[in-house]
C-alpha cells in the first residue's frame, strides 16, 4: 500500500520523455518526495538530449490576495550520454507547481503538481532493503519515505525537509559525505544495527555512539524497533526557520533620514523671494540672476539630499556548528529607493510573501520604492570556528571571536584565533535584543560568539552514555 | 530691444510675477505637505513633479490662448517668460528629485518641463485662434482648463500617451516626448514665421 503510493507520488512527480532515442526526467524532492516550505533537492536527467532550459513556475498565492508567482530558471548542459543537473530550489507552500524542460527544438520534459501535493511534513527517510520494517519506530503521522542510497545528495540544503534518515545497513551504503552533509544540515541520522564492513565509514561518524555534526547529530543504536523509537524521541532539532526568522528580526538596514523640514521650508521660501525680488526689480541683471540662483540652488540642495546610494544591503549570518561542521544560515537584507529589482547573487528567498525569481544569475526581487525585502540564503556549509572541544571552548577560526557566552553558564570574554579555554560560571547578561531572541531558540549549553556579521554558534555535545556536556 | 530685455520686461509684468508667485507658492506648499517629518520613505518628488508639469501645462495654454492674436514679439517674450517659469522652478524638482531618489532618470526630470511648456503654449496658441476665428474667446478662461482636461482624459481613456502631463512627470514616454517636442518645434517655426512676416512688413511700409 506504501510502495503503491510512494510509486504513484514519484509518478506524479516524475515525467520522462523519450523522443527519437532521446530522454528526460525532472524530479523534485528527496526521491521525488517534495516538502513544501523548505528547500528541495532538484535533479534534471537527460540522455543523448541538447542542452535546454528548465524553468519551474509555482504559484504561492491564494484565493484572497490572487497570484504569486515564483520562478526558477537554470541552464541543463546537454550533449551525447547522460547528463545530470542538480541544484537545491526553495518550495513554498503552494497552489500549483509547473515546469518544462525545453530545449531548442521542443519540449524535452514537463509537469505539475496541484495544492494536494504540497505536503509540509518532514520526511522520515530509511535506507533499507525492508523499509517497511521500521514504519512502527516512527509515529503513525509520520511520513516515511523510502529512498535509494544514490538518490541522498552531498549538499546540506537538500536536507532541509527532512526530519531523521535511518540507516540499516542491509541496502547499498550511502557515501559518507551525504550523510554527513544531512546530519550538518540538521537531520538526526540513526545508524541502526551492526553495519556491514563496507559501511564502516559511516559509523566513524557516530564516534563513540553518538556525534553533533554540524546542525544535526550521528547516532548509532540497536537494531529494534524500541531502540530507533528512543533515538527519535529524545533527539530535539535545531528549529532552523525559527532561528532564520529571529536572524531577520530586526532590520539591518534603515532607510536614510531626509533633511530636516524647516531647514529644507526654510531654504524654498528665501529662494523663491529671492527669485521674484530680482525678476521684480532687477531687469535683465536680474533674470541672469534668477537663473544664476535657479543653478546654485539646484547643484547644492542635489548635493545636500541625495542619500549616498540608490540600494542599501546588510547581511547576517548564524554559524550553527556542531563538532567541525557549521550549517550558515545567512539573511541579506535590502532595501531600494528607486523602485526596481533587488538582487541577491545566491539562490535565496524572500521571507516576506513576495514573488521572485531565480536564476544562473541569482535572486531577483521586484520591489516598490522605498522598500526592502529580508532573503533567507540557501544553507550551506562551513568549517566551524566556535568548538567544544574535550570539555574546553576553541576557536578554530582566523578572527577574533567576541562576547562569547555560554547559555545557562555566563559570559565567557573574548577569543582569540587558535585560543581555547574551560567554560566557567560567568556574567548572566541579556545581550542585545537580536542575539537575545536567538538565544531563547538554542538549547541551554549552546556557546554564542561574534564574529565579523557573523554569529557562531556551538551546539553543546550531545548527551551520550559517556557524558559530555561542557 | 534683445530677447534678454523682451523677456525681462515680460517676466516682471504684474500678471506674470503674480502667477509666477502662485506657481511657486503651490510648489511650496506640495513640498510642505510632502516632505518627511522624520524617518521614513521621501515622496516628495512624486507629488511635485505632476503638480509642476500641470501647473505648468495650465500656464503655457492659458498665455498661448490669451496671447495668440498679440504681436510676435510679445508673444515670443511670455514664450520667454514662460521657460523662466520652468528655470525658476528647477531647484524645487532638483531638491525633491535628489532626496526621492526616482527611478525616472534625472534627464528626464530637467529636460521634458521645457519641451512641455513651449508645447502647451503652442496648443493654446492654436486655440486662442480658433477661438478668435469663431468670436468664442470670451469664453478662454473655461476652454482652456476643459480642453487641457479632455486632452488628459482622451489620453488616459484612448491609451495615446502622448498629452497627459500628470504621469509622464514621473515616468518616462518616450511618445510623449515625441509630441511634445513636435507641438514645441511647430509653435516654434509658427512664430519665427510670423517673426519674420511682420519684419517684411515693417520694411515695405519703411
């Protein structure tokens, strides 16, 4: 019944073309399984095609407010052979999903996806030979997915929707850098059971049993029902949209202050006497005068009024480590004066409900005059400069890490690149109201530090037999 | 006497200075009504610059219908006068133009206020006339607001883009700037015309 409803999803999300030897395929989703309201993984398979255009409309508007469309656009190589393109594409809640793949002589691929299809769940992804196996460990709401080891992408953003992936070791072993990059992307990856040899790698990456990597977390358990039930309950993700939303917060930029009314009154009204006392009085001096004045007051008050530059941009990034890995979730903020496209050269989002469009070239975003727009960046990854490191805190970075503090321990100072210390009891202090309200979603022992429009975070070692809380 | 002079003598009649000081009171007033208080998003330039090409679409039809059976060479004077209007008024559009920031490039800004003028007057110029030729020029003071109304309407109403002074203030047509510019080339060659008929003239009866 599973399998029959996982296969017609993957039919509905999957359509292959097959014209004169040629093929394609789009999928979108962790094996075809899309989770709306986060990023997906995107993957485009053509075989002896030319090179084409994928372009994916989806319509996030409602009855209410009408359309709202988003876009996203790539170029897919082409040529003899298979040919295979992924990238990573934020998919909102919709309405409808479309896209085609065309190429210069047609349309290669194409098809949609209706609002029922816009599942916001998480995924519970298992790699096994019997899937089915494991249904009962997670709840009955849950929706487990069955996905194909070669099917797990090597790139954290991919694993945006997806809550746990299991690990059984009884199907072909997954590559460690896709676990990895799931479990630095904030999936709990439970590795159940005794793992053949050939998967030894991936229970390296549990460590003693189990490893914080990144936002998420390796955990290796027994092979039972019970034991992946208990590795899944007391497992507490990192709330990454919530962190992201409390990152956008508080504005980073602010629009310029106009001059003073009075002054700018002031000025109008001894020009415009000025004016009309020398054309009343002055004859043709006092046009040339008039004209003369019309000039100097022109060139200053653009020189006085015109704020320094016609877009304004900040951007912030949280630095959620864990061990040596950090997931960068990153907001840029910008704001237009003139009306216009803001872009952004990252695929990105808009976290206010706005239609854009993506491309090879970035982000783009139509926005009114005078207004600005908060981008949620793709996630990626990076090396992790804040560690717990046997018990001390460390700096692995090259810049100097400030306010360094310890939730539910106290401030902890400044450190210095390579430095590393004990964390002691320190100063409780609230903190500005942003890293405050970052603060509020982090678990306690959580490390915050500040470094250049950066802010790191260490996510305390996670509880295991042995300890290890700092 | 130079066109310096004409205009000069033209611009500080009491009609001209006392429309000339409406003008930029009204300019004044938009600025005061639009311009921040504090933080927060400057629209003045949006207000300004339809209410300055209006005004100014108003004043080159109402002097080209009031003036057009005067002489050339008065008429060349408020045709002067009336680009001082424009001059005058720059620094007001230049202010509001700099702290907006528009997406409307500044050129435009500077430079359609002149061709608008010198066109409106033309049109009032033709209408005047019209009117003189049917003895219904008493009745100037409603034709030219009503025709410069229809000519806004027809113009919204037909998508013509060619006479509304309101929106291509603030955005750039370049169909509008096309007329204008044929309206003010043709005002233009009308008078040097006319300019040069009346000099003939004057040398015959010489």
């Amino acid at each position: 019944m599973l399998l029959a409803a996982l296969l017609a999803v993957a039919g509905l999300l999957t359509q292959a073309a097959s014209a004169q030897g040629r093929e394609a395929s789009v999928t979108i989703g962790l094996g075809g399984n899309l989770v709306a309201g986060t990023w997906n993984p995107l993957q485009v398979t053509v075989r002896d095609a030319p090179a084409a255009t994928l372009s994916v409309r989806i319509d996030e508007g409602d009855l209410v407010s009408g359309p709202r469309v988003v876009r996203y656009q790539a170029a897919v190589p082409g040529g003899s052979g298979v040919t295979v393109f992924s990238d990573d594409v934020y998919v909102p809640p919709f309405r409808t999903l479309a896209w085609t793949l065309a190429g210069t002589d047609g349309v290669l691929a194409s098809g949609s996806l209706g609002a029922r299809d816009a599942d916001g769940r998480p995924l519970q992804v298992v790699v096994s030979a019997n899937p089915g196996a494991w249904r009962a460990a997670f709840g009955a709401d849950a929706r487990v997915v069955d996905v194909a080891a070669s099917q797990l992408p090597g790139r954290a953003a991919a694993y945006d929707g997806v809550a746990t992936l299991l690990i059984d070791g009884t199907a072909a072993a997954p590559r460690a850098e896709s676990v990895a990059a799931a479990a630095a992307g904030g999936v709990n990856v439970v590795l159940a059971g005794a793992l053949p040899s050939s998967q030894a790698g991936l229970g390296a990456l549990a460590g003693a049993g189990v490893r914080r990597l990144g936002a998420g977390q390796v955990r290796r358990v027994e092979a039972s029902d019970d034991a992946v039930a208990s590795a899944l309950a007391v497992w507490r993700p990192a709330e990454r949209a919530r962190l992201v939303s409390a990152l956008a917060a508080a504005p980073l930029v602010r629009a310029p202050r106009s001059a003073p009314q009075p002054l700018v009154l002031s000025v109008a009204a001894a020009y415009a006497l000025s004016t009309l006392l020398a054309l009343r009085f002055g004859g043709r001096p006092g046009v040339v005068a008039a004209l003369a004045l019309a000039v100097v007051v022109s060139v200053a008050g653009w020189r006085f009024l015109r704020p320094p530059a016609a877009e304004l941009s900040a951007q912030r990034t949280l630095m959620l480590g864990g061990g040596e890995l950090a997931l960068a979730l990153s907001v840029e903020e910008r704001l237009t004066l003139p009306a216009g496209d803001v872009s952004v050269s990252e695929p990105a989002r808009p976290l206010s409900e706005l239609p854009y469009r993506t491309d090879a070239n970035g982000t783009h975003v139509a926005l009114a005059r005078w207004h600005g727009v908060s981008l949620a960046l793709r996630p990626s990854l990076a090396e992790a400069a804040l560690r717990f490191e046997g018990g001390r805190l460390r700096n692995a970075g090259s810049a100097v890490l400030r306010n360094v503090y310890v939730i539910g321990v106290g401030e902890q100072g400044t450190l210095a690149p390579g430095a590393s210390r004990v964390v002691r009891p320190g100063e409780e202090a609230a903190g500005p109201a942003d890293v405050a309200r970052l603060r509020a979603l982090l678990p306690a022992g959580s490390a915050l530090a500040e470094g250049p429009e950066t802010l790191w975070v260490a996510l305390p070692p996670v509880l295991s037999d042995a300890g290890g809380r700092p | 006497m130079s066109a310096l002079a004409a205009v000069a003598g033209r611009a500080r009649s009491a009609d001209m200075l006392q429309l000339l000081a409406l003008y930029m009171a009204t300019l004044f007033f938009v600025v005061a009504v639009r311009w921040p208080g504090g933080a927060g998003s400057n629209e003045a330039w949006f207000a300004l610059a339809p209410t300055r090409a209006a005004l100014l679409a108003l004043l080159g039809t109402g002097f080209g219908a009031a003036e057009a059976l005067r002489p050339a060479r008065r008429r060349r004077a408020t045709a002067g006068a009336l680009l001082l209007f424009v001059v005058a008024s720059a620094p007001f559009d230049a202010a509001t133009y700099a702290a907006s920031y528009p997406a409307a490039p500044l050129w435009w800004s500077a430079g359609v206020p002149f061709l608008e003028v010198l066109a409106y007057w033309t049109l009032g110029t033709g209408l005047g006339r019209l009117a003189g030729l049917l003895r219904i020029d008493t009745f100037l003071a409603v034709l030219v607001p009503a025709v410069l109304v229809g000519l806004v309407w027809a113009d919204v109403r037909l998508g013509l883009d060619a006479f509304d002074p309101l929106t291509y203030a603030v955005h750039v047509s370049w169909r509008h700037a096309a007329v204008m510019a044929a309206l003010a080339l043709v005002g233009g060659a009308s008078h040097l015309r006319s300019g040069a008929r009346a000099t003939a003239e004057g040398s015959e009866g010489a």
